[in-house]
C-alpha cells in the first residue's frame, strides 16, 4: 500500500519502520513544520494515511483526509468528543475512517474481559471498581483514551455508575478531574492518572469488596505493539468503505 504518515512523532516514526520492512511505500510524511502540505495535492495518490499527532491538531487533519477521499486510520487521543462527526463526514463521502483509542491487541481483549466482568460484577454486587493509568510524563491528555474506552465499558454494564472522573494528582490539563481522591461520587467511577519515566502504558481496572480485591491488568512492553496494530488497521481499511473499529478488525480475524 502507499501510505502517508501524519504526525512523524514517537508512533509515527514506528509506523514507518514497519511499512518499510512490509515492503509499503511511505509516500508522504507530515509532521507540524510541513503541515501545509496535508492537501489534495499531495495526498493525491495515497491509499492510506496513517494520523498519531496532537489532540488539537487531529480532527482538522483527519477531516483533510476524508475531504481529499484519501481513508485514514487515527490512533490519536484526547479528542474524540468529536469523533461522531469525523464519523458522520465520512459516511456522507462514502470514504474509509478507522479509530481505535489503543491498537495493541491484548489491550483489545482486555476492554472485552473488562465488559464481560462489569457484567458479571453488576449480578454479584459488593465491589466498587476504579481504573488507574500509568504513562511516560510527555504525554499531553489525561485520562488515556484507553482508561476511557474502560470506564466506558464498565458503565455500559453497571447500573451503580453513571459517569467518570479523572483523579490526576500534579497534571494540569486532566479532563473531569477531581482534586482528591476521597471527592469521587459514588456513582462514578474514578480514574486515576499517573505520568512517571518512560512507561508506554498500564492499566488496571480494580474491584475492591471489604474482603477481597479482584485485578485486571495490562501492561505494554513496548510501542511496537501499538504501531503495528495501526498498520494492520490501514491494511484492513484499504479498498474499504465506512467507519471501523478494531471490534471490526477481531471479527474478521475470527
Ligand atoms: N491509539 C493508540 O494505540 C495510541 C498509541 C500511542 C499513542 N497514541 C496517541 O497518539 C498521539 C501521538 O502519540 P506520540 O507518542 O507519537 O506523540 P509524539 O508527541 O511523539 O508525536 C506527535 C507528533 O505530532 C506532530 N504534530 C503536531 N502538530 C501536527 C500537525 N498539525 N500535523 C502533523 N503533525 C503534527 C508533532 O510535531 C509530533 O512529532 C497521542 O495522542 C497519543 O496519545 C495512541
């Protein structure tokens, strides 16, 4: 496939170290100091472009790409407020948008383990659950859209919460946040934020009873995880039509 690159960052730089060792063209790099030249020209071509930038820079630079008809996979965070309209865009252009707030396929199976549980959860009773994510200091938004993506399944499945909030002692920028731990509602569930050293990225969603304690756990060990689930998500998408997931992509691997 002949790929552009948005955003030649930690991902991006990965991304293109895997689609040159598939034998993939890189036909087109953008990073903030070439951003100019994310238009129909030079995307003109491109079969797929793969977007891991900035949570201010990612809708307009998706929605260049849908404009242009080019299909685009986008694995950036901290954004998606508007993701439904990016949706909506592409659906009325009949072009290819695929987003996934983590690529790495066990994070995949843990957001399915996590739903399977809350439900579980939600029949026993007894326990409360928070999330905590873990992540290396350069990172701009809190929570992790995959902290999200797991409060999101928990309260999909849980009738006693209803929401989320973002413990996030020492960042600024955290969204919902609450300043103290104790200050969570009952009815949400709290995610705690820590940034410390290189780490790529745990999470762990706990249920807490007076007895016991019940951990579910993921850990990545390395960024190439991630950058090769999005190339295999824009080899997925390539010659498609419509808004993906990688619900879409472990179905097909079925
Ligand atoms: N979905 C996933 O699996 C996954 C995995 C890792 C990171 N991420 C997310 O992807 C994003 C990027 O992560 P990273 O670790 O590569 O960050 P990074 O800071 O290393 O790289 C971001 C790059 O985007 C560039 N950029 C800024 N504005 C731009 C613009 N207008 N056009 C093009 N490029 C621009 C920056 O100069 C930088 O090089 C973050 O939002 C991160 O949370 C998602």
């Amino acid at each position: 496939m002949k790929a552009a690159i948005i955003g030649y960052g930690k991902m991006g730089r990965e991304i293109e170290r895997i689609l040159r060792e598939r034998g993939d063209e890189v036909a087109l790099i953008i990073d903030a100091d070439n951003r100019q030249d994310l238009d129909a020209a030079h995307l003109a071509g491109i079969d797929v472009a793969l977007e891991f930038t900035t949570p201010a820079t990612a809708y307009d630079n998706i929605r260049t790409c849908l404009e242009c008809g080019v299909a685009v996979v986008s694995g950036t965070t901290g954004w998606t407020d508007r993701l439904g309209e990016l949706q909506a865009l592409c659906r009325e252009r009949h072009g290819a948008f695929f987003y996934a707030s983590n690529y790495c396929l066990g994070v995949n199976l843990m957001f399915r383990l996590n739903r399977q549980l809350a439900a579980l959860m939600n029949r026993v009773g007894g326990y409360d659950v928070r999330i905590e994510e873990v992540h290396h200091t350069e990172k701009k938004d809190a929570p992790s859209g995959t902290a999200i993506t797991l409060a999101e399944g928990i309260i999909a499945e849980l009738d006693a919460k209803s929401g989320w909030v973002n413990y996030a002692p020492g960042i600024a920028h955290a969204a919902n946040r609450v300043e103290r731990s104790g200050d969570t509602p009952a009815d949400r569930v709290e995610i705690r934020s820590v940034r410390e050293g290189a780490v790529p990225g745990i999470h762990t969603v706990t249920y807490e009873s007076a007895d016991d304690m019940l951990e579910l756990r993921h850990t990545i060990k390395n960024r190439r995880t991630l950058a090769a689930g999005a190339v295999v998500a824009a080899a997925f998408l390539c010659g498609r039509q419509g808004v993906f997931g990688m619900d879409d992509l472990l179905e097909e691997s079925k």
